[in-house]
C-alpha cells in the first residue's frame, strides 16, 4: 500500500485547526502511511481582478501538481476561509 499524502497551499495558522488536524493525522497514521504536503501560497491583494485571481490559482495549482506523481490517484477537496 501507497498511503496517503496530502497536498495543500499555505499554512494552518491558527492553534484550533492545527490540534485538529494534529489528531487526525495521528489516527490515520495507525492504519495507513501518511504525509502532509504544503506548497506555497501566492499572496493575494483583498481586491484584485479576476484575471490576477486566476493567475494566482494557476500558479498555485502548478504547484500542486509538481507534487503529484503520474501513478497517484487524486481526490480534490477545497476549503476557504474567505467570507
């Protein structure tokens, strides 16, 4: 078995979802290898175009597939904190 990785832009900030994440992490872990991959964010200006958003998103999703290998199955998921 493979495992698990995870790939995902930027970092948990804050300490709640970093004890969160922590814990889960740590039951998986007994069961299936697991890695937790971070790549980089881009920062972004609070009101920037669209096309400067989809730039961004491009650029943060090359890197997500850099981390990728050609024989990995992928599951997209999507989490914003943005209001």
């Amino acid at each position: 078995m493979k495992g698990i990785k995870i790939v995902c832009v930027g970092r948990v900030k804050e300490e709640f979802f970093k004890e969160g994440i922590g814990h889960y992490v740590k039951e998986i872990r007994k069961k299936y290898p697991m890695d937790i991959l971070e790549c980089p964010d881009e920062p972004t200006p609070d009101s920037c175009p669209e096309s400067v958003e989809r730039q961004i998103r491009d650029t943060e999703g090359e890197r997500i597939l850099n981390k990728i290998k050609d024989d990995e199955y992928v599951e997209i998921g999507r989490a914003s904190c943005r209001e």
